[in-house]
C-alpha cells in the first residue's frame, strides 16, 4: 500500500478577504471585450440572409 499525506491548511485555498478586495479593485490589462448576445445577432443575420 502506498500513501502520501501533505499537511494543508483551509488557509491554503481561500483568498484573504484583504487580497480579494485588493485584486477586485485593480484595473485588468488587455481585458477582453464581454460577449454580445446571440439572440439579436441571430435576428440581424436572419433578416440579412432573407432580404439580401
């Protein structure tokens, strides 16, 4: 039988409430745009391939 135990604590996984503040409210670099929804481009590429 082969084992391995590594001593973890919660601290390990979970953000200070400090650094998360902190990272919140820094500025992104090269953020990406946030998606557009796909329904009115559905609507405007339906349209286009009926009239066009």
């Amino acid at each position: 039988m082969i084992a391995a135990h590594a001593d973890y604590r919660r601290e390990d996984f979970v953000f200070q409430r400090t650094q998360s503040l902190a990272m919140r409210a820094l500025e992104w670099e090269n953020r990406l745009k946030p998606l557009k929804p796909w329904a009115p481009n559905f609507v405007a590429n339906l349209a286009f391939s009926i009239f066009a």
